[in-house]
C-alpha cells in the first residue's frame, strides 16, 4: 500500500528566477517502492527526515547513493531508480544549473551523474537545514525558513559569469533547438571554450544541455506529466521543468485526446527533432523508455 499527502508552496517572489516551488512530501510504503526517475538538465534537492532512499544508476554502481534521507543530485544525462521502504517525508526542490552553483558553491562538474548526501558537501549546512525543516511545526513554517535561508545563501553568493548566465537563458529560449555554433557566437566565445565552461560549471557539454531542454519540453508536453506512478512504476522529475525553464506549450499536431492515436512524427517535428526516431531515442536514453510507454503509464483521466 502506498499513501500519502504533496503540499506545494511557493518561494519568496526574489527566489522564483532559481527556486519553481517547493515540494513538501510524506508518503507511505509497505512494500518497496521503486521509481524510475528521468533525466534532466537540473539539480534535484531532496531534505527528508523519514525512511531513507536508494538511488541506482544502472550505468554506474558509484554514482548513487544508498539509505541516506537527503541528497543532491546534479545535471544528468541518463535515467535512474530510487527504491523507498517506510515512511517517507521530506522536500523536493528542483533548480536551475546556475541557480544551484551558486547555492552549493561548487562548479557542477562535481556533481555530474552523481548524488551524493548533504552531509558530504561543503559546509554542511544543507545538513543543519534538514534538520530544522524536521523541527519545524509545519509545512508554511518549513516554506518560510527555506525562504530564509536560500535567499540568504544567495545574496551572499557571487553571481555566475554573465556570458555564462546568457548562454544558459539563450538554450533555454531556444527550447534547446539552437546550434552551439550560434550559441558561441552569441556570447562572443570559442566553441571550445564555451564547452570547457559549460561543463565545468553547469555539469554538461551545451550539445547535451540542449538536448535535455528539448526532451524536457517534449515530455512535459505529452499531457502536462509530473510525479504520476503508472502501471510500470513509472515516475520522477524529469518531466517537470525547474525554475527558469519555460513549460511547452503542445503544437498544433501534439498528442490528441483519449481514444485517438498520437502523431508521433508530429511531436518530434513540433519539439525541434529532425524525426521520429530521434524523438524515440532521446525518450529512450533520458527516460528509459518510449515516448508510448511513457505516456501509457499515465493513469487515465478522472
């Protein structure tokens, strides 16, 4: 059996450029729940206080991390499983690359394809903050010292280079659809360099980046698909952007309603991909199944 309560709220209106919402969780499972989780060009911040989590990349053994409560996990490029016994409770945000360089205050190459518990991380100050979240009597009282505390993070942080910051809002607005030729020419860089920066400070080469962007869009548009177990398990973040990230908006041709087959062919051309195959394989590789699958897993409406 699995129960339980989501509670959003919203950051303080200086917050929102790097913070979407605040995800407040306790849910309950009497037998293991296991969920694949989608790739994304994000962080993940879990504080939780309840059971802990196991987080398994099936390419790499030593990219998770097991029985921990709270976590980060950087930009990755690849799906993976967490597995969850007990009661769990806890918040989930979910920011933006830059965003989240400067609140952990390390270059995201560090956390590339990788969670690693708040304790390991410098200053361990996420630490001290998931336990006074725990303390807290409530979830407005935990929303608000998370406004607290990251704001104050962050005014005390150093802004990210400008042409970095431009070059992040650029794929963005592009929806990931933009050249890396152009993007360099656009801040005034060398391709080489803009990727030696790129992955240095947000996790990824910008070729990848904007890949994720585009399947970001592309997933969240096949009926707005957020934190739903389907039949296979199925769930995760992946599919919701974070701050920054504007959600897409289906094209003319997008999935239809229930009952009438999707144009699969019409999706890709709609999100930037050259065809149906291309959409196929990034589904494939960021979620670790297909488009079809992935939307099957859904449950029906009402």
């Amino acid at each position: 059996m699995t129960d339980g309560e989501i509670v959003t709220g919203r950051p303080d209106v200086r917050l929102r450029p790097f913070v979407d919402r605040y995800v407040g969780y306790r849910e309950r499972a009497d037998l293991p729940l296991v969920r694949r989780e989608s790739a994304g060009a994000f962080v993940v911040l879990i504080l939780g206080w309840g059971a802990p989590l196991d987080v398994t990349d099936p390419r790499s053994a030593g990219r998770g991390v097991t029985q921990v409560d709270s976590f980060v996990a950087g930009t990755f490029d690849g799906w993976c499983t967490t597995r969850m016994l007990g009661v769990g409770e806890g918040v989930e945000l979910l920011l933006a690359p830059l965003a989240a360089r400067r609140l952990l205050g390390l270059p995201l190459s560090e956390l590339t394809n990788r969670a690693v518990e708040v304790g390991q991380l410098p200053g361990r100050w996420l630490a001290r903050l998931r336990d006074r979240l725990a303390e807290a009597p409530g979830w407005p009282e935990r929303f608000v010292l998370l406004d607290r505390v990251l704001g104050a993070r962050l005014a005390a942080s150093p802004p990210v280079d400008a042409r970095l910051d431009r070059a992040w809002q650029w794929l963005v607005a592009s929806g990931g659809r933009g050249s890396v030729a152009a993007l360099a020419d656009e801040v005034g860089w060398s391709r080489r360099h803009l990727a030696f920066r790129f992955r240095h400070e947000v996790g990824l080469p910008p070729k990848t980046a904007a890949r994720l962007l585009r399947f970001q869009q592309a997933c969240t548009a096949l009926g707005d698909i957020g934190p739903n177990v389907g039949p296979d398990g199925l769930d995760g973040p992946g599919c919701e952007p974070p701050a920054g990230v504007e959600r897409a908006e289906p094209p003319a041709a997008a999935p239809p309603g229930v009952g009438r087959p999707v144009d699969w062919a019409a999706v890709a051309a709609g999100y930037g991909y050259y065809d149906q195959s291309h959409l196929i394989r990034d589904f494939r590789e960021f979620a670790g199944v297909t488009p079809a699958a992935l939307l099957a897993s859904r449950p029906a409406a009402g």
